[in-house]
C-alpha cells in the first residue's frame, strides 16, 4: 500500500481501521483526503483479505466536520461539479464494498463527513457525538449523496428539517431517528464497532458480499432488487459456501467459512 498523508490503516485480525488523521481541522475532508478514500476502496486496500473496515476520526472531539471549507473559495460551477461527481464515485465505492464497512463517529460528524458515515453500511457513534448537514448555512447543499442516503436512513420529513435548518441533532436524537444503531462511551466505540464486525467475518463472506449487494439494490432504480435477490440466492445455493453452512447445521458443529 501506498504511503498516505491523512488517513491512518491499520489491521487487527483481518479487520482495517481507517483513521481521519487531520485533528487541528476537525477531520475535515479535504482533496488530498478524498483522494486518498478512493484510492484504498478502489486498489489500496485487499478486499480478498478483509473481513470488515472501520472508517473514524481522530481525537475525540470530531469524527470529520465536513469538508474543507478552506478550499471552497477556489472552486467555480465546472470546478464544483467535477469534485461533486468524484465524490460520489468515492462514496459510492465505499457504500458497494464488499466487505462490511462500519463507521465509528467519535465526535462531530457534519457535512461531507456525515454524507461519508451515511455511505458506510453501518453506523454506531459516541455519546458525544453530533450530526448535521450544515451547508444551507453557507449557502449549499450536500454534494456527496447527502440529500438521497439521508431520507433513506431517516424519512423524508426529517431529512427535510435537517437539511433545511442546518441544526445539529444529538447521539440520542440520532439513534432515535435510525441514523446510528448503537450510542456507546468514547472508549468503547472501537471496541463495539469490532465486536459487530467479528460477528460478521464468522459469516460466509460470499453470503455477507451478497446481502450488500442486494440490499443496496433497493436504492438503485436501475436495477429490480427482487430479480437481484431471486439471482444471488441461486448462486448462493450453489456454492461451497452453503453446503459448508447447511452441513455444518446438520452436523451439530460450527461452520468453517473461507474468504
Ligand atoms: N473545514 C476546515 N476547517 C475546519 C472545519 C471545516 N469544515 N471545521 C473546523 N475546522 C477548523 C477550524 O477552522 C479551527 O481551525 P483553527 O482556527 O484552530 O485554525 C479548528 O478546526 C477547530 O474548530 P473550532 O475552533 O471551530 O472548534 P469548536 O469546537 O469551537 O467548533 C465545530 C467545532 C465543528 C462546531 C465548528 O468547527 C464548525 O462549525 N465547523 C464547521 C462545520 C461546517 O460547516 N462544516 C462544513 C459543512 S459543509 C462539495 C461537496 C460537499 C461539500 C461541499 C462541496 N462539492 C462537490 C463542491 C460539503 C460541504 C460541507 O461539508
């Protein structure tokens, strides 16, 4: 792997911690570290080797709030655009990975940031933290999939007000609302985020890869996520995987799935 500027990776048994390491800027998402998230979801990281990733910020005040707001005098429409669709590309890579991707929000997850946390396929933070779409203050609006992921976690209605009003809602507010599903101490947020992806990695990563898939097909209108189920529980039946599965059941022992 290449040597990276702002994002920290380390591995724990199969399962990668990436770090926001930018702590004087709260996090924030700045080209380099944009850049830097496409270039590990696209060849940095072995996917064929990870059982799960962990996206987080560094310190404990801020998971990432927002992007840089430092670099947002230079850009022009064409120039807004382009970062707009890079964005997506990046955060889509992230939301179609095929390993489970959790992230940990360890403080103020607002803007860009909050529109990374909602393209990861879980989200569990801290009792400090805070979340918020803030760019209707500076006269925007999300540009990184905010205005669609976040309706899909949250309901139109308060997807709505959030964006609308700029506010910020607390860990409780947000485990309420279904943008979080787990509100734990600073100390044991990694802790929680890797108890969920162990659970995980014991599953059959073929079985794992497929319900990402297919779930995430829901939100696609390009594609008819019954006919995508109907096609992968066929594969699936097929494989060595669920005759492992399906053995192991019957022969009263734990399975032994293989990545
Ligand atoms: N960008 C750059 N620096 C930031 C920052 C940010 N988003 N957030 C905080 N910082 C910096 C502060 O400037 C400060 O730096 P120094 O003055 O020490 O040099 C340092 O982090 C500490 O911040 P504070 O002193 O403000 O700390 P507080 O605890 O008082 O407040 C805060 C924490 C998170 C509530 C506050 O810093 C804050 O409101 N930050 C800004 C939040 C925000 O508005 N974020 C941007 C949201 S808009 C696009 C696609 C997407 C987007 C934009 C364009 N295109 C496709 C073009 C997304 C936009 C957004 O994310």
């Amino acid at each position: 792997m290449k040597k990276l500027e702002t994002l920290l990776v380390e591995e724990k048994e199969g399962i990668a911690i990436i770090t926001l390491n930018r702590p004087k800027a709260m996090n924030a998402i700045n080209d380099t570290v944009m850049e830097e998230f496409g270039y590990l979801f696209s060849e940095g990281l072995d996917m064929a080797s990870l059982k799960g990733i962990i996206i987080t910020g560094s310190g404990e005040k801020a998971f990432i709030a927002g992007a840089d707001i430092k670099e947002f005098m230079e850009l022009d429409v064409d120039g807004g655009t382009k970062k707009s669709a890079f964005g997506h590309k990046v955060f889509d890579s992230i939301e179609n990975c095929p390993v489970p991707v959790i992230a940990a929000i360890n403080g103020y997850s607002l803007g860009g940031g909050n529109e990374l946390a909602m393209a990861c396929h879980m989200r569990i933070c801290s009792d400090n933290a805070r979340f918020g779409q803030p760019e209707v203050n500076l006269g925007l609006i999300p540009g990184y999939g905010g205005t669609q992921r976040m309706i899909q976690y949250i309901g139109k209605g308060r997807a709505m007000e959030l964006l609308l009003t700029g506010d910020m809602i607390d860990a409780v507010k947000a485990l309420e609302y279904g943008l979080v599903t787990h509100v734990t101490p600073q100390e044991e947020l990694i802790p929680t985020a890797l108890k969920i992806l162990s659970k995980i990695a014991s599953k059959g990563p073929r079985a794992v890869a497929g319900i990402i898939k297919t779930v995430n097909a829901y939100f696609d209108n390009t594609v008819n996520g019954f006919v995508k189920e109907i096609n992968f529980f066929g594969e699936a039946m097929g494989s060595d995987e669920s005759k492992e599965g399906v053995n192991a059941f019957l022969e009263k022992r734990k399975p032994e799935f293989r990545k």
